[in-house]
C-alpha cells in the first residue's frame, strides 16, 4: 500500500479547494493582484510557481502562456479567496511579437508585478536545458532519478557564447520595456530560492500584498551535480574560456 505523505497530501487539497471554489459562479472578484515569473527556463520558475501554489491565497498557472496568449487568464473573475493570480513568462517569448504585446498591454495594468528569476551562473542552465532536451525529464518529484552518465552532454564553445549572448539580449530588452511601465520587480536567484525558502517565499508574499504561509514544494532538485560530472568535454571546453568573460561560470 503507497503512503501518502503529509505534505503531498497538503499541496494536493490546497490546489484542489482553489479549483473548487473558482468552479462557483458566485463570490467572484477580480480585485486581485496579479503576477509574472520572468525568468529562462532552468532557472527555477517550476521550483517557485509550485511554492507559490502552495499558498492558499495564491494561484499560479504555471506555462499558460506557452500554449495560449490569452491574457483574460490574468483578468478573469476568480474566487474572493484568491488575492494573486500569475503564471511563468520566458524571456524567449520576446521573439514572438504576439506574446511581447501581451506582456507590454500586461505591464500596463496597474495590479501587476513582475518576479525575476535567475541563476547566477548561465552555464548551469544552459546544462539543464540541454539535459531536460536529451532526457526529457523537466521536473521530478521522484526520489529515483536519472543517473549521471545517463546525463552527460557535450558543449562547443560556439554554442555557449551564442546562448549566453541571446540570454543577455532577450534580458535588456525586457528591462528597457519594465522601466517604461516602472512596474514593480521583485529580483531572487535560483540559489538563494533553494537555500532559503521560507524567508525567500515570505518576501514574496509580502511583495504581493499576502499573508505569510509556510511554503511546500514535492520538486526535488536535478543535476545537482559538478559541471566536471555533467559535461564530456568539460575540460577542454573551459581551456577554451580561459581569459573570457565567461571563464568564471566553470569550476575550479
């Protein structure tokens, strides 16, 4: 017989009831905050929408946008129990002009926040990336997960600076368009998130106008491992930095 845990089975019941009660056609409201998670893929956005889900308050609609650029997601009436409601918004999405004007026409709502993600070292999420692609395993809550050789890719130098470069350009072009609108913006990496949970997450609660709760998350943490233990080439490949400024995404 499988054994509930007490905190699958919290975040469960949390998600549910909020299902249940915007499934109501009465006691509706759209005085709400509303909210996105501005981050690259692999940065932690999954790991924060879930511990935002986990608030009774809060309605996190994860990738929404990745299958619809319907923005009446964010301004539909929901439950008088829910005071935020956000979803996860890549910076990539600013090359394609249907979801930058949405994101802009977004910015123009004055119940909007925005919550920057990232992780301070871009190496590490472009190894992500490319490891979800080759496994094509996203997200766990699974004790058992892939193994490391399993794991391994291998890198160009080409590949990285180009990556790198249309991080920092997708990046300054959604700042230059968040200083237009001066919308509010709460900035948290990937390794504070991970460390700090519970004071990170009562920050951002604060941020949106919530009441602090204890935040949960079934996530557990992939490719924990050395760079040296998840890249063939890795040795070559930062002889090949070496004097760049990128040499200190790599390991000494």
């Amino acid at each position: 017989m499988k054994i509930v845990s007490g905190r699958y089975l919290r975040v469960f019941l949390t998600i549910k009831i909020k299902q249940a009660l915007n499934a109501f056609p009465f006691y509706k409201h759209t005085n709400y905050s509303i909210f996105l998670i501005l981050s690259h893929p692999r940065t932690g956005s999954s790991l924060l929408h879930t511990y935002l889900n986990s608030h009774t308050r809060i309605l996190s609609l994860n990738e929404s946008f990745s299958v619809t650029a319907d923005k009446n997601l964010l301004l539909k009436e929901y439950s008088k129990t829910i005071r935020a409601v956000g979803l996860k918004f890549f910076y990539e999405y600013m090359d394609e002009p249907i979801k930058k004007k949405l994101f802009i026409d977004l910015l123009s709502d004055p119940r909007m926040y925005i919550i920057k993600v990232h992780r301070r070292n871009l190496l590490r999420v472009y190894v992500s990336l490319r490891i979800a692609q080759k496994t094509q395993e996203w997200s766990s809550i699974a004790v058992i997960k892939e193994t490391t050789p399993n794991k391994k890719i291998s890198l160009s130098k080409r590949e990285c600076i180009e990556t790198f470069e249309q991080y920092a350009k997708w990046e300054l072009e959604t700042q230059s368009i968040l200083k237009i609108h001066n919308t509010p913006v709460f900035e948290v990496d990937y390794e504070t998130l991970t460390e700090q949970p519970n004071e990170t997450l009562f920050q951002i609660q604060k941020f949106l106008g919530i009441s602090k709760q204890k935040p949960i998350s079934l996530l557990n943490r992939q490719n924990a491992e050395s760079l040296n233990s998840l890249i063939e080439n890795y040795d070559a490949l930062k002889e090949s930095f070496v004097g760049t400024a990128y040499e200190y995404f790599f390991e000494a």
